[in-house]
C-alpha cells in the first residue's frame, strides 16, 4: 500500500503543491512562514497564492479535458455496420467483409 501521508506531505504535481500549501494555511491554520517552508514556497508566493485563489483567479482545479463531440467514424461506414448488425454479424465477421 502507497504511503498516503507522504502523497499530501509531498505533493508531485504543482497545483497538488499549490492546493496542500494553500489548505496547510486555511484548514490546518498553519502559519504562513511555516507552510511556506513546508512546500517549498517563498512567502511573499505563497502570499500571492491565497490572494489569487480569494479573488478567483487562481485556478486549482481545472476542469477535466474532453474528447472530441463527433463520431470519428463516417456516417455512410456506420450505416454499413449497422446493416450488418442486424444482420447478427458479428465483429469479427463484419471486419472480414470490409
């Protein structure tokens, strides 16, 4: 089993940094120069983190990126597999038709 505190204690990813310093400060009400310490941060940055985050332009969590919206797959080769489909083809037969 991964060692969980050393996941929070050590953050690998900058906004995982950003975000456990920021909690450290708010949450934990860890002085400043100590969290500062703690992740590796000046305090006059980490400073500018918890300002940014109040006026809401830091963004700690970024939504998920999405695939694409259309099919990849052209219409008139759907329609052909559908056909067969309901044809009870199966994959492997359709991909030996093709």
């Amino acid at each position: 089993m991964p060692d969980l505190k050393a996941f929070f204690n050590h953050p690998a990813s900058p906004r995982q940094r950003q975000y456990e310093a920021i909690r450290a400060v708010v949450v934990d009400q860890l002085p400043v120069e100590q969290a500062a310490q703690r992740f590796g941060y000046a305090v006059t940055t980490l400073y500018s983190l918890l300002r940014d985050l109040k006026a809401g332009t830091l963004e700690l969590f970024p939504p998920p990126v999405r695939g694409p919206a259309e099919r990849h797959t052209p219409e008139p080769v759907r329609q052909r597999v559908v056909k067969y489909r309901h044809a009870q083809l199966s994959a492997a037969e359709i991909s030996a038709l093709e």
